[in-house]
C-alpha cells in the first residue's frame, strides 16, 4: 500500500500553491515513487516551517531565507530545526512591492519610507510576505510599525483591498506573473506601481544574508504593463524532513 504525505504550500493566490498541486499530482502518477503526495494550501513559508516541525506536513515549498533561518535558529524562528532538507531550489521568489502610483517619488522601495501612517498589507500573518516584508523594511531602515498602518491579509485579499481603495500598497513575493496581481493591474492599470530596487538598495537587503538579487520583470508581464521593473528575487525552494 502507498504512504501519503502532505505537501504543504502556501495561499490560494500566490504560486506556492497551483505548483505544489502540480507536484503531487505529478508525484501520485508515478506508481513507481511507492508513495503519493497531498496538497494543502497554508499562510505560507513561516506556517510550512512550523508544520514540519510538527510533522504535520512531511515535504514543502519555502523562501531561502526560511531555510537559513530554520536551519540556524535565526530570525523569526528560535530553535534550529536541523532534520529540514532541500530536495531541490525552484522558481525565482520575486519582490512585488506595490504602491498606488499617486504616492510614488522615486519609483524604488524607498518611497515606502513615505508612507505615514497609510495602511499597507504586509501578507497573512506567519507567511513568508509577512516575514520577508518585515526583514526587508529592516534592511532598509523602515520601521514599519511606527511608519504604516499594517493590515494581515493574503495576496487576494491584499488585490482587492487595493482596488477597493481600502490599502494604499502591499507586498507580494511570488513568480510571475501572479495571479492576483494580474487581477489589480488589468483593473488600475496605471494607478498602480510595482517598485523598482536599486544596486545600493539590494545590497542593503542583502547585508546580512546574501540570498536576493535583481531581476526584470519586462513589458508585458503584467497587462498594461509598458515598462521593463527592475526588483529583487531570492529563490524558492522544495525541503523535506
């Protein structure tokens, strides 16, 4: 008889999710692996991390950074959890920072530095968005809990939010193109802007653990998208306990 594990992954509206699905549908066809795989969708990277620690999910897609953080005990995560293993690194995480256009200066992550007291999601609570977001504020020397108003909210809501007029931005690491934001930019169109790093600001995210780099997202990859963006990525990767 075949054993099951679970695969768990992250919200219904980044790419964490149709890719795990994809994964154990691919796995569970091969009669050959003696095993198959279930799906389970999740706040993201932080929850996958407790929930392989717990053993409530044997396999699982998180951020590098997660990775570093668990193996060592760094970070958001206290104890190291040194029975996590990586399978294999997959797609480029990439940086969406989403600003309603009216509140863009310079066009890079340093306009939210700007932003006092405007309410921003910084993803679910737990996720990757969230802890990502949080360390790339610090990184840039934004305290976020002084400067924003934060709301918890996963990548759907997050684009509805925004459309709705209730946030004025939100961060989103995903490959894209991304669902949801894909959904905000065919609606606002130019009323939306997904920042720009530059060198000097990715070296900043990068001082303590070098895991990002630049990347371009060109014209197209978003409706009504005519210019090439320049953002930061940091891979995913798939870990087994």
């Amino acid at each position: 008889m075949r054993r099951t594990y679970v695969l768990t992954t992250g919200t219904t509206g980044g790419t964490f999710y149709p890719v795990g699905v994809a994964l154990s549908t691919l796995v569970s066809a091969q009669e050959e692996a003696g095993f198959s795989l279930t799906a389970i969708s999740s706040a993201g990277s932080m929850e996958n991390i407790k929930l392989l620690r717990d053993n409530q999910a044997q396999f699982g897609l998180i951020l590098a950074i997660f990775a570093a953080w668990a193996y060592d005990g760094e970070g958001p995560i206290r104890n190291p959890q040194r029975n996590i293993r990586s399978i294999s690194a997959m797609w480029p995480n990439v940086e969406h920072f989403v600003l309603r256009s009216d509140l863009v200066t310079n066009g890079t992550v340093s306009d939210l530095a700007n932003l006092q007291g405007e309410r921003y999601s910084i993803g679910m609570r737990n996720s990757g968005a969230e802890q990502t977001g949080i360390y790339i504020f610090d990184a840039l020397g934004i305290d976020y809990n002084e400067d924003l108003s934060i709301a918890y909210m996963g990548y759907g809501p997050s684009a509805n939010a925004l459309q709705d007029g209730n946030i004025v931005g939100m961060n989103v690491p995903a490959g894209p193109p991304v669902t949801a934001i894909t959904r905000a930019y065919a609606l606002l169109g130019e009323r939306m802007t997904i920042l720009n790093f530059s060198e000097e600001e990715i070296n900043a995210v990068n001082a303590q653990f070098p895991l990002w780099d630049l990347y371009q997202m060109n014209p197209g990859t978003y409706p009504l998208q005519e210019k090439p963006i320049t953002t930061a990525y940091s891979p995913n990767v798939f870990v087994v306990r």
